[in-house]
C-alpha cells in the first residue's frame, strides 16, 4: 500500500536540520514583536490549547524576541469581527472557523458539503495538500496569510427538551440554529428544518429560552460550551467536518522579515500537528462525558444517514455550480486518491 507523506510533516521534519543550517554563518534578521491573536472560545478549548502550543513554539523559535498573546472567549470580537480586523490589519491574528471565509473566498464551502468526509485522515489530506495550498493562495488574496489549518472535528445536532432527533425525519419543524454561510442554511433546510442564522454567542442563551429547538457542535464545543445545561439530546450524525485555521493579517506579515515568517510557518506547522492531535483526545472522551452529563445520545443508524444524503442531494449540486465544478472536482479526486491507498 502506497502511503502519501503530509507536507505537514515533512515539513516539520525538515525543519530541525534546515534552521540550524540557515542560521549558522549570518545572523537571523528577527527582531521584537508582540502579536495578539483573537480566539472565540475559552482557554482550555483545543483550538486555543492550538493557540497556546503556537505562542511557546514562536517563543522558542525566536529567542524570546517574538511573543504571542492569546486573547480568549472572543474579548476581540468574534470571527466574523476579528476577520474584518485581520483584513483591515488592526488584529494581528486570529484562530478562527473557515467557513467565516466562505463569502471572500467561495471554494472554502466546498468543506461544508454534508458528508463530504469519511474521517478526520480524510480532512487532513485533503488540507494539508494541494486543496489546501491552493485555500491558502486564495486566502491570502483577500488579506489573510494562513499559518496553519485547525479542526473542531465532526458536527452533529444537538436539541432541547421534547426536541429529539433520532430519524432523519425527525428535523421536520425543527427550529435549528445555523451559521451565517448559504451551505449550512440550505443543509438545514433540505433536512426540513426551519434554519435560523444566529451568533454563536447567542446560541445558549436561544437554547435556554426555546428560541431555538437546537443547533450542530462538534463534541467538543457541546462539552467545552455546556450545552448540555440546555440539550437533552445528541443525535450523532457526523454529518460536516469543521475545519479552522490559524491566520495572521497580510498587512502585518508584509512588514516582517523573511527569517521571522519561517518562524511563524513552522510554529503554526508544529502546532497544527499538535492541536488535532488534542481535539481527536478530547472528542474520543467527550461522548461519554456527555453521557454522563444524563444527555440522551441517539447514533443514527446507516439507513436513516442514508435519507439524510439522499436529501442533501440537491444542497450539493446547486453549491457545486456557485462555487465552480472544477474546483469541487479537483477536490473529490484527491479524495479519491486518498480511498484508493487506503482501502
């Protein structure tokens, strides 16, 4: 069997023997910079624990003359502002969810298609690799340099009391709380549920007073946010994979140096590897903690998932065409690639 190496690792690998072999015989241009990086969810949630793992290796890697600080629960706004603010080049940095890129750069919707992912070694073949350079280069177009790709890991539908979901016909009537991208709107709505964008700062108080019926986390964002306080059930569905990323405003890396942006690249591929490493920890244990947390879990059979699909049909063809099919195939060959070495 054929085994593809991530540039990830490659990289990673190569970069012990390549920095100390750059630095020696010229000094290394890297001066005194203090980075703020903007974080919507708390301290100990892995994305930041990602954040956390990138300001020690930056640190390390610049002898102390570069310094990132980790601003947490969104006191710098939340995605959607800090993006603007990385745009505008007034935030240094921020870890944030991809598809809040999905109106600048389109392609980035194509990893909301509904179960586009069959595995999270799925995902990072695809982000570490062509599809993901070429994210990145788009990205980079509309003012963000991405350091590295994040992930929250596998969405599923978590509900309030006398709200389950436990079929597929189950969504009908459903007011389900959605992210602000036409994906996830038309996802939720082709299952037959009434989509309803909001905030994700709002989301446990819409919980607690029934203006919604529910909403789709990752494991770790139900265990880390306590959605269980105001869910009864959890209906595993892996239905979308939910990357993130690491991104610094171009306006901010236009003024470093070449040695201080290798720096940076290796910290957030360093970081990277570490940070999915923690979230896949944390979403392994998170099910039975929310079990014993008395929420009522439902995994929904094959044939029900199968109904889910059928139905998502045309919320994938329509995306297919806004988005342009000869990116969405290039993406599905690569994933094709991937299946074919690793039945």
């Amino acid at each position: 069997m054929v085994k593809r190496i991530s540039p990830l690792f490659a990289a990673i690998t190569l970069s012990a023997g390549l920095w100390a072999s750059g630095m020696q015989g010229a000094a290394a241009q890297v001066g005194n910079h203090v980075f703020r990086i903007s974080a919507a969810n708390s301290e100990t949630h892995p994305q930041n624990q990602g954040g956390i793992k990138f300001a020690e290796l930056v640190e390390k890697k610049s002898g102390g003359k570069m310094t990132v600080k980790i601003f947490s629960n969104g006191v710098l706004g939340n995605d959607l502002q800090s993006l603007s603010g990385l745009q505008g080049g007034i935030l240094d940095m921020m870890i944030g969810t991809l598809n809040n890129m999905g109106g600048s750069v389109k392609e980035n919707l194509v990893l909301e298609f509904p179960f586009m992912f069959k595995s999270a070694e799925e995902a990072d073949f695809i982000m570490d690799g062509p599809i993901g350079d070429k994210l990145k280069d788009k990205m980079a177009d509309k003012g963000v340099i991405t350091l590295s790709f994040f992930e929250l890991g596998f969405r599923h539908f978590h509900t309030r009391k006398g709200h389950p979901i436990r079929t597929a016909d189950d969504f009908k009537g459903q007011k389900l709380r959605v992210q602000t991208t036409a994906v996830y709107v038309n996802l939720v709505n082709a299952l037959g549920a009434n989509a309803t964008p909001m905030g994700f700062s709002q989301t446990f108080s819409a919980l607690e007073t029934g203006a919604i019926d529910g909403m789709s986390n990752p494991l770790i964002n139900v265990l880390d946010g306590r959605y269980y306080e105001v869910s009864q059930y959890l209906a595993i569905t892996n239905h979308v994979y939910q990357p993130s990323f690491l991104a610094m405003s171009k306006k901010v890396w236009d003024r470093l140096t070449a040695d201080e942006k290798k720096i940076l690249q290796e910290a957030g591929a360093e970081a990277s590897v570490y940070q999915r490493k923690v979230s896949r920890e944390v979403n392994a244990r998170a099910l039975d903690e929310l079990k014993a947390k008395k929420m009522e879990v439902t995994v929904l059979p094959p044939a029900e998932l199968d109904k889910m699909r059928e139905r998502l049909k045309p919320v994938i063809e329509k995306h297919t065409q806004l988005i342009g099919p000869a990116f969405v195939a290039e993406v599905m060959s690569e994933l094709e690639k991937y299946r074919g070495t690793h039945k």
